[in-house]
C-alpha cells in the first residue's frame, strides 16, 4: 500500500504523514512538497513502524512529483495556501487552482488509478479541477477522485456532543452539499434525532451555523498564522483510513465525501434526479469498495427536515456556482 501526500510538508501535511506513518497497513509513505519535503522524510523514517518513508522535490532524480507518485494507490492533496482573517475559501483560488491543476497533471501521468483525496481549498472548485484534469487526459475515474469534507463531520460530532453531554464516540453526523460556509449542511436529524430532538430552535440554529462556519472560529483564532491543520489532519487521515479498510476488503465502509456524480456509479442517477439535475458534484455519504465509490446513498436526501431542506437549496446555489467556477478555469 503506497500513499503519497502532496503538500507534506506543510501545516497539515506534516501531522496527516505522522498519522498514516502508523498505519501498520500502509509499506510505502511518499511525501511530496515543494519545499522542505526531505526533512520531513528524515524525521518521520526514524519512527519504526513498518511504512517505508521517501521523499521529493521538484527536480529530485530529475522529477520529484514522478517519483513520489509512481505506484501511489492513494494521493492525498494538503498542497496550497491557506486562509487568512477576513478570507473566504474562494479567495484562495486563484493560487490553488493552478497548484491542484499541476497536481492533478501529475496523478494522471503517474498514478492514474490511484484514489485522490482532495483537501486543498476551495474543495467545492479544487475537486472539479481536479476531475476536470483527468478528464481531459482521458484518466478520470469518478469513483476515485474525492473532496474531503470530512472534518465538517467531526466538527458536527464534536459540536452536538458539547452542547448535549453525548459520548461523542457514539456519533456519527452526516454532513452533505460542499465545503464552504453555506454550502455545508450538518444533518443533524439524521445522525443524531434523538440528541438534537433535545435542543430548542435557537440552539439547533447556532449549532449547525457553528458546523458551517467552523473553520472561521480557527482562522481568527490563529490570527494570520493560517486555518484548522491538526483537526485537519485527523479528518484527512479517519477519511484515508476507511478507504484503506475498504481496499483491504471491508464492505461496510459508508462516509460522506464531495463526488462527481457519474451515472456509472449505483444511485448517482437517483441523486441527480432528487437535486433537481443542477450539481454535478455534490458531497453525500457513499460506499466504497476495493474499487472506490460503490455506491452513493442519495436516500439521505429524502429523510431531510425541513429547516435541512431549506439550507440544502441554499447550498446549491453557491455550489452550482463554484463547480462551475473550477470547470471553466480547466476549460479556458
Ligand atoms: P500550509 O501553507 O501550511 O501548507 C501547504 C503546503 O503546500 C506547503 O508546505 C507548501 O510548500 C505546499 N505546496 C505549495 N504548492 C505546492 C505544489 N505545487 N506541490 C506540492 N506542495 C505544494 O497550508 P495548510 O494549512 O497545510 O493548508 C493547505 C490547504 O488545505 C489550504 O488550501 C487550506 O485552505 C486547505 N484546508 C482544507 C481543509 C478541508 O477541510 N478540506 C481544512 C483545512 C485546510
Ligand atoms: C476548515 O474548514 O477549517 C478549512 O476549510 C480551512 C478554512 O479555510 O477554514
């Protein structure tokens, strides 16, 4: 099991490589950044679990991102800025579409079959461009190239569990739409009915205003010196470990990730239909199998409430339009 990390050197690279070093299961751990990469392969290859550390530059043995790509089974990409106080996600664009895009030319020159796990943002654009590479290569797999919404989730988990007292080990929170602000819709009455069934109006409203906007609560937190890199790097790696679990032969591995919906894929076109036919892509909870996505589970879109519903049609609108916005950018 090869996974390469792109962007390991930085605030979430560094911890989410200290993550998968422990996983017994991965042998080969490729870290790949721009700068700095070889310090950190040195640090972390001194740690005796069995994963086999390297590391790359640009221009190492003349193309560093062929080397730490090559027999990758799983890529996950922290590469690119980060936000700043009075930021939105989309404002980091311009910078990171071109980074993904490199990427994402990469992946499907070296390790096209490999699963990609999309962290940098604007995720609800990067994704799109992402896919939007391979598949003007002619290498898209849509059951493999993935956005990573995953820490909404465990902020949703950590979030109710405070405000209810709930052993938050025993929650599991969907989180469906996209990755940015209003985009992301917590489903509470879903993941947690009878918890959230507990909480007044105002409560509920602060509590899912809270998922949404989360990330702010650590940009201003951390005054300038970025956005969430350790809550980050634990939702990239719990994500990257189900897929793993999943490679090695589980079958009950359902999480929400932010996928294209390809009418290939079972219950993609179900999904479609129920948004209406405007997104493309879209994150819902999906099963994966050895091969990727199996399956998506667009049932979920039909158990909403309806405060869920209303901020699901608030969602799309934002996210038809930043889909768009990385679609055209591979285009033109
Ligand atoms: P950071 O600046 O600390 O690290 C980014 C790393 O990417 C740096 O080491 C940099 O050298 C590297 N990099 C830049 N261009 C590269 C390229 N072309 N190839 C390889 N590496 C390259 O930033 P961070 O805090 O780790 O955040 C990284 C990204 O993740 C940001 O875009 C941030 O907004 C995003 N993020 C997403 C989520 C999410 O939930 N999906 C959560 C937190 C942060
Ligand atoms: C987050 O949700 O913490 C990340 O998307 C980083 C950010 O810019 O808020």
């Amino acid at each position: 099991m090869k996974v390469t990390v792109c962007g390991a050197a930085g605030g979430i690279g560094q911890p989410l490589s200290l993550l998968l070093k422990l996983n017994p299961k991965i042998t080969q751990l490729s870290l790949y950044d721009v700068v700095n990469a070889p310090g950190v392969g040195a640090d972390l290859s001194h740690i005796s679990t069995p994963a086999e550390t390297s590391a790359f530059v640009p221009g190492d043995k003349n193309d560093g991102l062929a080397f730490s790509l090559k027999g990758s089974q799983i890529v996950i990409i922290p590469a690119g800025v980060p936000r700043k106080p009075g930021m939105t996600r989309d404002d980091l664009f311009n910078i990171n579409a071109g980074i993904v895009k490199t990427l994402a030319e990469g992946v499907a020159e070296y390790c096209p079959d490999a699963f990609v796990l999309v962290i940098s943002n604007p995720v609800n654009s990067t994704v799109p461009i992402f896919a939007s590479v391979l598949k003007a290569k002619g290498v898209f797999n849509p059951r493999k190239v993935l956005g990573v919404t995953t820490l909404d989730i465990v902020r949703a988990n950590t979030f109710i569990s405070t405000l209810t007292d709930a052993n938050v080990s025993n929650i599991n929170v969907p989180v469906i739409g996209g990755h940015s602000g209003e985009t992301i819709v917590p489903v509470f009455s879903v993941g947690t009915p009878s918890l959230y069934a507990k909480l007044d109006a105002d409560a509920k409203a602060k509590l899912v205003h809270r998922v949404q906007f989360g990330g702010d609560e650590v940009v201003q937190a951390k005054n300038g010196a970025g956005s969430a890199t350790l809550s980050m790097a634990y939702a990239g790696y719990k994500l990257a470990e189900r897929i793993i679990e999943a490679i090695t032969g589980a079958s009950d591995v359902v999480e929400c990730t932010f996928v294209y919906l390809d009418e290939s894929i079972a219950g993609a076109k179900e999904a479609r239909a129920k948004l209406g036919g405007e997104l493309d892509f879209v994150s819902l909870p999906v099963k994966f199998g050895a091969k990727g996505v199996e399956e998506i589970k667009y049932q979920i879109l039909d158990q909403l409430n309806d405060e869920e519903k209303a901020l699901f049609e608030i969602a799309k609108v934002t996210l038809k339009g930043n889909v768009a916005k990385g679609v055209s950018f591979v285009e033109k």
